[in-house]
C-alpha cells in the first residue's frame, strides 16, 4: 500500500512539471479539425493533451503553467481515420495498457491538446511507429511504479514515445528528470524535443 502511496505522489509530481505552450482548445468545430490538419500531420507525429479525467486536473495544476499531462502518437489507420496510440491508466491508477484511441474520442476527454510534427528522418520514423505498434499489439501495461529501467515491460505515456525513439537509434528525443532520486520522463521534457515542432495548419 505503501508502495502504491508513493508511486501516486511522484505521479503527481511528475505530470504538474508538463507546460502548456499555445495548446489548441477544444471547441464545436472540433470534429472538422482533422478535415483541415489531414494534409499537415502523418502517423508517428506526437498530440499532448491536458485531459477531463479524475486525476488530469491534479496533473496539470500542480505547475503553475497549467502544463499538459499526456502525450501518445497519432495513427492513421484503415479508410482515413485517425486515432492516438497511448499509454494510460485507469482513473484509480491501475489496470492500464498501451491502446488505440479513436482521435475524436481523444480529444473529447481534453480540455486542451497540440500535435507536434515528427521530424525524424522517415527510415528511424518508421523504427519508432513499429516499436510503439508493438506495444499496442502486446498491450503493455501501463507502468505505475514509473520506472524507466524495467527494460519496457511496462510504460507510462512519455516513457513510451521515449523508449519507442531510442530503438530508432534517437537517445535525445527526451530526457529524464531527477525527482527525490527517481528517474522520470517528463511531458515537458518531450514536448521540448528538438525532434518535434509546431504544426502549420
């Protein structure tokens, strides 16, 4: 119990560090926003989002710069629809896995959300959106101890986009933060990459 106390605390910590920069707000035009960004984004391009969930507000308000609290990967499957490929967890902080969301229903549980472009060359691109699909293919569950040395047997939502870069050969995409001598990956840290930038829409 202990343990799960604690991996709370630093969840908490963790995500209040994210900082929100020009996030889109959603809005009733939100369901043509694809219709205008469709030419604009690619799969393996990046979406951040402060979310509606139970604990997003704990997340986000912890910063004083209101910052977001989760990242995943745009998908672009099937007859052109869209849908982000993440790692969460239930709202108890339990039972998560990596999963496909639909986009319209992603951005229907934010308050805010920006997509970054991925501008990794196309053949490391292409190394990274494999390892994330592989993830979701296996359902990885969701990492409440956030811990980045377990080899990726679990994973949270930054540490999967990081780890998922490291195997295209990208060691800098993100960076791990020290927090009472604990090791994070921060949505900050990620949305700083130098690997990603704005989406011109």
């Amino acid at each position: 119990m202990r343990r799960i106390g604690l991996s709370l605390f630093f969840v908490l910590i963790f995500f209040g560090m994210s900082t929100l920069l020009g996030g889109k707000h959603i809005s009733e035009n939100e369901k043509f926003f694809l219709i205008e960004a469709d030419a604009h984004i690619e799969t393996g391009d990046i979406i951040f989002r402060t979310g509606t969930g139970f604990w997003s507000p704990y997340f986000a308000q912890l910063d004083e710069r209101n910052g977001y609290s989760h990242a995943g990967m745009l998908l672009k499957s099937g007859r052109g629809s869209w849908f982000v490929v993440h790692a969460e967890a239930n709202d108890d902080g339990t039972d998560g896995v990596v999963k496909k969301t639909p986009f319209n229903e992603f951005i229907a549980s934010s308050k805010k959300f920006e997509i970054k472009k991925n501008n990794m060359s196309a053949t490391k691109k292409n190394i990274f959106i494999d390892s994330i699909l592989k993830h979701l293919s296996q359902k990885t569950p969701f990492d409440n101890l956030f811990d980045i040395h377990d080899a990726g047997s679990k994973v949270y939502c930054t540490e999967l986009i990081w780890l998922a870069a490291k195997v295209a050969g990208i060691y800098d995409f993100g960076f791990a933060v020290k927090i009472n001598g604990l090791e994070f990956i921060t949505v900050d840290s990620i949305y700083h990459s130098s690997f990603l930038s704005d989406v011109s829409l």
